[in-house]
C-alpha cells in the first residue's frame, strides 16, 4: 500500500503481493471490454476474460517490481517482522527537511 511516489526508504512486498493500481478483474473490466464484448454471453466469454486476466495477474508480480527496482525485496510473510524491523533500524536517525510553507490553509 505505498509507493516510490510517497518516497519511502524501505519497500518489501510478499511473493503473493500484486503491484498495481487497480487488480486484474478491473482492469479487465475496464481496458479490454472490447476484446471480448463481440464474444456471446457464456462459456466463451468467461473464459477469455480468464485469460486476458492471467495475462495482467503475470504482470503485475511482485518479482517483476522488485526486477525494475519498484520494491527493494520480496520476503516470506514469516520474516515481516524482521523486514519491519530493519526498516524502523535504517532510519531511526532520518529527519526530513520539508521546505518552510508561506501560506498554510488560510481559515475560513
């Protein structure tokens, strides 16, 4: 549930993890409603949206994100507490230097 964009130090995932904004049946759903709309209703039809959504499901992967440096690792779900430890041990000294704010929200 983060992300480089929330510029965190220390990303793992677990090997069932699914790195995406949107899971494989939306995306489905959403980006490939054409290749199987002209398909009737049924086995057919079912059975495509199956295939395209294992087709999505295998790229999404948590060993792809961690192949293009988008997690730092991949863990057992046993060793959680390990990684979450050691992520809380690197920075335990880290400040961060926001810039100062020149107008907050101003109150209504």
């Amino acid at each position: 549930m983060n992300g480089l964009a929330y510029e965190a130090d220390y990303l793992v995932g677990w090997p069932t993890a699914e790195i995406a904004v949107m899971g494989p049946d939306g995306v489905v759903n959403i980006a490939f409603r054409k290749e199987y709309e002209d398909l009737p209703e049924g086995k057919e039809r079912d059975a495509k949206k199956i295939e395209l959504a294992e087709m999505v499901r295998a790229n999404i992967n948590p060993y792809l994100a961690a192949g293009h440096a988008l997690i730092d690792d991949v863990i057992d779900p046993a060793d959680t507490r390990s990684a979450i430890i050691a992520g809380l041990r690197a920075n335990r000294d880290k400040q961060v230097f926001r810039p100062w704010r020149k107008h907050g929200v101003m109150p209504v």
